[in-house]
C-alpha cells in the first residue's frame, strides 16, 4: 500500500531516475482529476449516470480521512466534508475546491476503493469549470493495454501498459483480488500517487485504481505487497505496482447515481 504522506513521498521521489518519469501521453491528461490532503483521485460518472446527478470522486479506501479500513470492513453512506482540489486539464492549476456531501463507499476487502457524493452535479461542475468528468469503463481491462497513470497529487502521468492480473494481492492483512499488474519501467509509482486513476489510453476511461507497488522486495508486508495464486504459490515482484479494478462499481450504480449495495448483480463488497 502506497505511503501516502508527503514528506515521505518527497523522499522517494529524490531517489527517481528521470527514465523512471514517464512523459504524460497525448491523448490524456489531467481532465477530471483531483488532489486529496494525502492523495490522488478523479472525478468519475458510471455510464448510467445522468449529467444531473451529483457527481462522484474515486480514490483508495485507504485514503479515507478516518484512516486504513479493517479487513472485512466496509463503510456506505457516511458523513463526510472532504474538499478535493480540481485540476484544470494541464495540471498546472486548481480551478476549484470540490466537497463531498457523504462518503458513499468504502473498502479495502477485495479491492481498495472509496467514492465520495459531491455537492455538485456533473453539469455544474463542467459549466463553472469547464471540466468534464471521465469515464468508469464497465468492462474489465484488457492484458497488454498501454495505460496512464494520472496522479492529482504530484501532476504527474505514470505510462506503462496492463502486464496481467493478479488472483490475489496480499499486503499485510488486507487481500485484494484480480488486481492489475503495471509493466516496468514506466509506472514505478511512490507515496501520493494512491488514488490516481489508472486510464485505458486507447478509450480514455477508467479501468482501475492505482494503490500499490512492492517497495523493498519483501513478502506480503506493508508496501511490500506479495501475489498469492489460485495453488496458494507466493510471488514477489520488487519495485512493481498495481492497481485494482473498478468495473465493479458499475454493478452497484443506482438511480441518482447513488451506491445500492443489495441492487440485483452488485459485486461491490458488502457489510
């Protein structure tokens, strides 16, 4: 799991070679994305969302402001105020402060997502701003896709592609599943980076959520995620990262673009 301090995050970067600093592709950019006290995010409409409806924020579950959630443990329909810093589409500026109305979701069992309600809808946010939100994609990522990696936090793009997919993710106690791996060089991600949307460059939509990389080599510890297959075999890639998916979210979409957990086919984490 990414550090997400900034001290910590600033001291990894110093360490960076520039060949490890990707250049942002030319089809995407810093459109729709945001910066979270600790965090990256991005402002995200499921497909079957209306432009009316208020729009969502997707970050990590282990960003959430009340800190790492428990294995198992899943918040949905939570107060919360958190402002996030919308980037204009170069990165170079923040157009405006976003508030969340509540949390809509939380977990970091199976996967490693938080979704926030703003107070505004999608057509506000692209009237006032001339931002417009990106996409959810509902369909699973593709091994081989070259991806972005688009950090609000640091205004940076990560570019590698989609090496494969993981059955599980363990890192310490948390278990997350069918996770993206990055290919290498290109997405060597570092503290700030959790959160950041992970883009299908060929479509521009969201298929996953950046939120770790093996940091040291080590097995299955904090920020020393290890990949457990079906056999239960123990792999570790040092210094690779990963992301988990989010065409997931779109099964539990609601009227009002609202987070229905017991709408029929949800495969969200439940309670």
């Amino acid at each position: 799991m990414l550090k997400h301090l900034a001290a910590v995050a600033i001291a990894v970067t110093a360490l960076l070679p520039a060949s490890a600093q990707a250049a942002p592709a030319a089809t995407v950019d810093f459109t729709g994305t945001v910066k979270l006290s600790n965090c990256s995010g991005s402002v995200v409409k499921p497909p079957s969302a209306g432009v009316n409806d208020k729009a969502l924020v997707l970050s990590n579950g282990h960003c959430y402001e009340g800190g790492f959630l428990d294995p198992g443990e899943v918040l949905v329909n939570q107060s919360s105020t958190r402002t996030f810093s919308l980037l204009s589409a170069n990165g170079q500026s923040t157009v405006a402060t976003l508030r969340a109305s509540k949390l809509a979701y939380a977990t970091m069992t199976d996967t490693d997502i938080t979704l926030y309600q703003l107070t505004s809808t999608y057509a506000q946010i692209q009237s006032q701003y001339g931002i417009k939100p990106l996409t959810l994609s509902a369909t699973h990522p593709t091994q081989g896709a070259s991806i972005r990696v688009v950090s609000g936090y640091w205004k940076k793009i990560y570019s590698c592609a989609v090496d494969g997919f993981v059955h599980e993710l363990h890192e310490s106690d948390w278990v997350w599943k069918d996770s993206v791996r990055y290919t290498e060089p290109g997405c060597q991600v570092i503290g700030g980076t959790s959160g950041s949307p992970v883009i299908d460059a060929s479509t521009g939509a969201v298929v996953a959520v950046n939120n770790t990389i093996n940091e040291s080599g080590q097995r299955c510890t904090l920020d020393n995620p290890c990949e457990v297959d079906a056999s239960g075999a123990v792999t570790v890639h040092p210094n690779v990262g990963y992301a988990e998916e989010t065409y997931l979210i779109n099964t539990c979409v609601d009227t009002g673009n609202t987070i229905n957990l017991n709408k029929a086919g949800c495969a969200l984490p439940k309670p």
